[in-house]
C-alpha cells in the first residue's frame, strides 16, 4: 500500500514539491551563511519525495543551536512553506482520492516549520528504536 501511496504522491505532488525545495536549497547554498538551511530543505525535499513509510522524530543530540536556527528558519520561511502544505492538504481533502495525499501534505508541516532538531526515519525503525514520532500517516491500520 506504501508503494502505490508513494507513486501518487510522487506523479501528483512529490517531485513539485522536491524540486521547489531544491531550489530553494541551492538559493541556501548560494547565499553561503544559510548552508544549513539549504541541507534542511534537501532533506525535506527528500521526505517530500516519498513520505508515505516515513515519519518526523525529535533528534536527541539537537541544542540550542538547533532552536536558534528554527527561529530564523520559522521566520525566513517555515511559515510560508507551513501555510502552503496547509492549504493545499485541505484542498486534497475535498475527494475521497485526495484524502491520503492531503495527509501527507499535513504531515510535512512540522518538519516544513521547524525542520532544524529532527529527524526524518522508517517508521519501522522509529517503532524498533522506540522513537515518538512527531508525525505519522498510518498506511495500514492493522500494523499497528
């Protein structure tokens, strides 16, 4: 089910959005001081490549560092990048076909608004590490 999810997202949604993030990081690698941002954004464009599997955890080792840069993060764009996943989750929402995908649009908001301090994983190996996912679409209710 993971499989097929991911193909849908991916023609539908998932290369727009990993090519806009792309861009986005090359801008940060240009810029030269927002290199961070710019390898935040790769892995985000990664996530928004195949997101179905996937899920957003805390990282134990993120500091203070961490949370500075999400504050610029957050106001630079988080919040922009946040706003469009919103909007376009909840217009995905409106057919029954869009519901997953929607869903997946939510599902990249926390790690859109405050990517700096997390972690994207298998959600497999979230359950095995005994990680709390600060995210998940559950695929398949009955793995749970």
């Amino acid at each position: 089910m993971r499989v097929l999810l991911n193909i849908i997202w991916f023609v539908f949604a998932g290369l727009w959005l990993a090519i806009a993030y792309a861009f986005a990081a090359l801008i940060c690698f240009v810029l030269i001081i927002t290199i961070p941002f710019g390898i935040a954004a790769l892995r985000i464009a990664l996530f928004a490549l195949w997101p179905f599997g996937k899920t957003v955890v805390k990282r134990a080792d993120a500091g203070v560092a961490s949370g500075i840069g999400n504050i610029i993060w957050f106001v630079l764009c988080g919040w922009w990048l946040a706003i469009g996943h919103l909007i376009t989750g909840i217009v995905l929402c409106l057919t029954i076909i869009g519901i997953p995908l929607g869903l997946a649009n939510f599902k990249l908001i926390p790690v859109s608004l405050l990517p700096m301090g997390r972690e994207i994983v298998d959600v497999d190996r979230a359950r095995r590490l005994g990680m709390t996912a600060v995210v998940e679409v559950p695929v398949d209710p009955s793995k749970r």
